[in-house]
C-alpha cells in the first residue's frame, strides 16, 4: 500500500549542505517506491509567512519564509503541516532533525493521532542539545517519537543517553556510486575553476566553516605549500561571517599560495569535480556522517579526514584511508605529506574506499530501512 509521507527538513536542494542532500535523497528515493511525498522547508529567501510549493520530480514541495523570531517559524511550520493534513491526509510524519523539525513532526503527530519518526543528523545532537532553547525541544521529540533514527555510531549513543529507554535505529547515509566513480580528468575543467595543471590539488568538498576544521585546514596548507608545489581547493565556499573573514585574511597574509575557492556546485556536476582531487582533506573537529566523505570514496578519492563523528564508521585508519586525531596540526600534516609521498598508497587505499561504499553504503540499504520503518509504524496505526 503507497503511503503519503511528510517530510520535514531545515534545509533542502537548492539549499547548499550536508542535511539538505540527504534530505533530497530520502524524499525522491520513497518518492521511486511510487509513495507519495510532500516537503515542508524554511527558507530566508521567501519573506515571512509566504508559502511557495513546487514540482521536484515526483516530490512535491514546499518552502516558507522563515520569521524574524524562531518561535515564529516552528508555529507557521506546525500550521502549514496541519493545513496539508486536513486537505490530504499524511499517514507518517518524519523530521530530518531534532531541534526543530523534529519538535514540530512529533508535536504535529500527537496533535491529530499521526506517528512520527524523527532522525538525528549530526548539529542537533552535537551542538544544539547545549543551546537551552533547544533542548528541551530535543528531548520531547526523543521520548514522543514513535521510532528514532540516527545516522551513525556515535549519534546513536547519545541519542541513548538523552533517552535511555528508547530502540534507537542505525540508518547510515547512502551514495549513489554508481554516479560517483573514477573517471578521468577533465583538463578544461580544472582549467575554468582556476586549479594549476601538474600541480596536486588537496580539496576540502562543502562549506567550509569552523566546525569542519577550516582553521586547521588553512595552516596545514600553508606549511606544506613552503614545501612544494600544492594548491587548496575550497569547493563548496566559504560560510558567511567569522569563517569568510578568516580566508579573507589568510589570502591577504599569504598572497602567494594557490587557494581557489568555488561556490556549491549543482549535485550532478560534482562527480567530474571529484575527479580533479589528488588528495581529499577532512580535518573536522565535529561531524556527523559526511556526504563529501562517502562522494569522494566512491569516487576512490585517497582520503585523510579526523577521527570524529561519523567519519570512522565508514573511513578506516590504513584500510581505506587515514585517521587523525581532530584538532591537532602535526599529525594532519604528516598523513597528508605521506599520502602525497605515495601513489602506490593513494591507489591502494582509494580502491579500497569505493568498495567499501558499493557493500556498505548504498540508497537502496538506506531507503529500505526507512520503508521498513514506515511499513511498522502504518501497521501498528491499523
């Protein structure tokens, strides 16, 4: 029986980000099983409290304009919601976050006798917890939820230690690595985007910002490049604020060195823009389960990324890739001179990267999962 699904999320295509992808790729792979699919989306480029819906394919759409006072936003998001339900009723309700999609599905949820399934991410569980606006938000939606998803290890473990007597779900993001593969390079395009041909190219793929390591990033860069021919790729840009001031500043102080930054490309040019990468660095002092880090392995990218998050679930220190310590400059910048020391090296582990993600990390995997979820949850409501 196709279920009519609502899906909430704090960011979705074109908006740029991690969270914004995966919630793509749920709404359009339920939406292939022939359910049907709405999205309900903030976004500050709509004034407050005007709604726009729109066609994606198969997925219907729509985005809000978010209001000056946050409070403001989740009540416009709840009322649109209902509104949808009472025009076409949804059978589940499922937020791709805790903080505040997922306070509103689950609110929602209980509000008209729909279930409710909310996913940790990564920011919620990371950051938002401690933010005491937010908390509270996150533990009703924890202990009101039918079921809980996380995608990683360690957002599972902390999701338990919110609410310890809950069954939380592993669901890992999926990558479409029959779209992201090895290929060759394309010279005209490095050549547009600025990247010196002969000269290796380290990469750091989504918006760079301090949470990812950005500062960490920029010295290792420096030091090595003082060493040899290098050139840093920021492709993705460059987070509005303190972030932007700080690259601003370094290519002001060193002039010199080859750093090229790129806005977000669109997701299907992105695999011929893995392709261009030597070396894909990850340094992030907190994350959750990257998309950049499964692209760039399917794409058999040789890999040096920090052991935080969700990133060791799928990157393997000396089996698919390198492992260092999050927030420490040193060990960055020897794995990184050791993988630009060793071709045979970045071959090997590169290959060995994609096939981790063709057994493990798949959309058909994530997606089932979640009908699985939905199947249970449609079935207990019967």
């Amino acid at each position: 029986m196709p279920y009519h699904l609502a899906l909430l999320s704090d960011t979705f295509p074109p908006d740029p980000g991690g969270l914004a992808i995966s919630a793509a790729r749920l709404a359009h792979g339920i939406a292939a099983h022939g359910h049907q699919v709405e999205v309900f989306a903030p976004t500050p480029h709509l004034p407050p409290g005007e709604v726009r819906g729109f066609r994606q394919d198969a997925v219907q759409v729509w985005r809000f304009g978010a209001q000056r006072k946050p409070d403001a936003t989740l009540a416009e998001w709840f009322d649109l919601l209902l509104t949808r339900h009472a025009e076409t009723p949804f059978d589940l309700f499922h937020a791709y976050f805790m903080a505040r999609s997922g306070f509103v599905a689950v609110y929602a949820g209980r509000s008209v006798g729909v279930p409710s399934i909310v996913s940790a991410r990564g920011n919620d569980l990371d950051r938002a917890v401690f933010d005491p606006g937010k908390a509270a938000h996150i533990r009703y939606a924890l202990e009101y939820a039918e079921r809980v998803t996380a995608n990683t290890q360690q957002l599972v473990a902390r999701a338990r230690a919110l609410a310890p007597t809950r069954s939380i779900h592993l669901i890992p993001n999926g990558v479409e690595n029959d779209i992201f593969t090895p290929g060759r390079t394309d010279a005209a395009l490095a050549q547009r985007f600025g990247l010196k041909t002969g000269q290796p190219v380290l990469a750091f793929v989504g918006e760079a910002r301090a949470k990812k390591g950005l500062a960490l990033l920029l010295l290792a860069f420096r030091e090595l490049a003082h060493r040899r021919p290098l050139s840093l790729w920021l492709l993705g840009g460059v987070r509005s604020g303190p972030d932007h001031d700080l690259v601003a500043l370094f290519q002001r102080q060193n002039p010199d060195l080859d750093l090229v930054v790129t806005p977000a490309r669109e997701h299907q040019q992105m695999p011929a823009c893995y392709r261009l990468i030597d070396l894909l660095v990850l340094p992030s002092l907190h994350d959750g389960l990257p998309n950049a880090l499964l692209e760039g392995m399917a794409t058999a990218r040789p890999i040096v990324a920090s052991h935080a998050g969700g990133i060791p679930d799928a990157l393997r220190h000396e089996q698919n890739g390198l492992l260092v310590p999050p927030g420490q400059i040193e060990p960055l910048i020897a794995a990184i001179e050791r993988m630009l020391d060793d071709s045979v090296l970045r071959v090997r582990l590169g290959s060995a990267a994609r096939a981790t993600v063709i057994h493990e990390f798949t959309p058909t995997a994530e997606i089932a999962t979640n009908l699985e979820l939905y199947h249970d949850l449609c079935a207990d409501r019967a």
